[in-house]
C-alpha cells in the first residue's frame, strides 16, 4: 500500500473514531482491511434492570414520546430516526403503557427524551492515525459517552426529570477491550445501550409513583 492511500485510511480511521456510536446506529460497515476489526464493549457502571424488575401498573395510560437524538449536542436527525425503534420497543414490552404515541399520534402524557452522545476519549483522530500506519497492528480503544435527560408530564401532576449516563467502549485494530467485559455481538451494542437507559428511567418512574 502505497503513502498516500495509508493518509486516506488514517482520515477513514479519524472519522470513523469521531462517529464510530453514530455508524453502529445508522447500520453502516466499515471495511478497512483483513487485519482490522472493531469491537464494542458496554461499560457496566449503569445499573443493570431488567424487564422482570418492572412492578405491574394497575391503571395504565398512553404516553406520547418526543426523541431527540444529538451528537455533541447538536441534533442528530438520522440517528434519532434510527434510536426511535429502541425506544419504542422498550416501552411497549415494559407493559407499563396502555400504548405509545409517536407524533401526529397524540396522547394526554407526554415523555420528552434527550440523548446526547459524545466523545469521551481525547484526540480520537491521532489514535486512528496511529492504527492506520501501522494497518491495524497497534490498535487502539474509544469511548463514547451518553447522557439521557428525561422529563415525564403528566395534567395536574409535578414534571418528573430524571438523568442517566452511560458510555461504550470501541476498539479498533489490535487493541485489547475493558478488563472483563466481552464484546457484544455485531448491530447490539448501541441497543443495549439505550435499552439499558431506558429501563433504569422507566423503573425509577415506577417505583417513585410517578407513572399513576
């Protein structure tokens, strides 16, 4: 491989670093070459609930759910179309809901969700250019951070805001993971993490009464 075409993959590689949680999202591939590969791993900090955690609601109501998705907090359109599904099929299999709206479909409780994503590792591109002079044989990981802010209104009732961080780490080239933790399988990372939000946020509206 000649000079120039190793500069063209350390540019690849530097976007990919500043975007690598967006393209998971997004469903893209990144084919860099035969001694390459990313992996995901998702920290283990955010408290782990499940589906079974959630205490049944005698009196469910429809919610309507506002999303926006952003990437440095800005908004980010196409990932937020992407993120939507996760957020929807989360709360319908939670069974905490009498059905979930999603604009022009309206509903007398509303549920507004932020979720920034940002770079929590420092200088992402000279990592990536590094990895890509020497074709993947120094590897290097990122983290990505995630901040979700929710507020839950309901008529005649206080907002409830609550506030979740989460983050995911990524490796490219030759690099070893977080010690511990394995990676998860191909298209599942950025679904565990919004999924693994969105059950803490609905079980805390659960058990502070705030869902009647």
């Amino acid at each position: 491989m000649s000079f120039r075409s190793a500069i063209t993959k350390n540019r690849q590689l530097g976007r990919i670093y500043s975007q690598i949680s967006i393209l998971l999202i997004l469903g893209s591939s990144v084919l860099l070459s035969g001694c390459m590969s990313v992996k995901q791993y998702v920290d283990p900090k955010l408290p782990k609930v499940s589906y079974a955690d959630l205490k049944p609601v005698a009196d469910k109501q429809a919610v309507q759910v506002f999303l926006e998705y952003q990437t440095n907090g800005s908004t980010n359109a196409k990932a937020t179309e992407a993120v939507r599904p996760i957020i929807v099929d989360t709360m319908n299999k939670s069974g905490l809901f009498d059905g979930v709206k999603i604009s022009p479909e309206t509903a007398d409780r509303k549920l507004y969700i932020t979720i920034n994503n940002f770079p929590v590792t420092k200088d992402a591109s000279s990592k990536g250019f590094v990895t890509g002079l020497t074709f993947g044989l120094a590897g290097s990981m990122v983290t990505d951070g995630f901040l979700m802010n929710v507020s839950y209104v309901v008529p005649g009732q206080p907002e409830a805001k609550h506030s979740y961080k989460h983050a995911l780490h990524s490796t490219i080239g030759n690099a070893d993971g977080p010690p511990g933790l394995e990676p998860v399988p191909k298209g599942q990372a950025i679904k565990q993490v919004v999924e693994g939000l969105m059950l803490n946020m609905l079980n805390d509206l659960d058990r502070a009464g705030e869902l009647k």
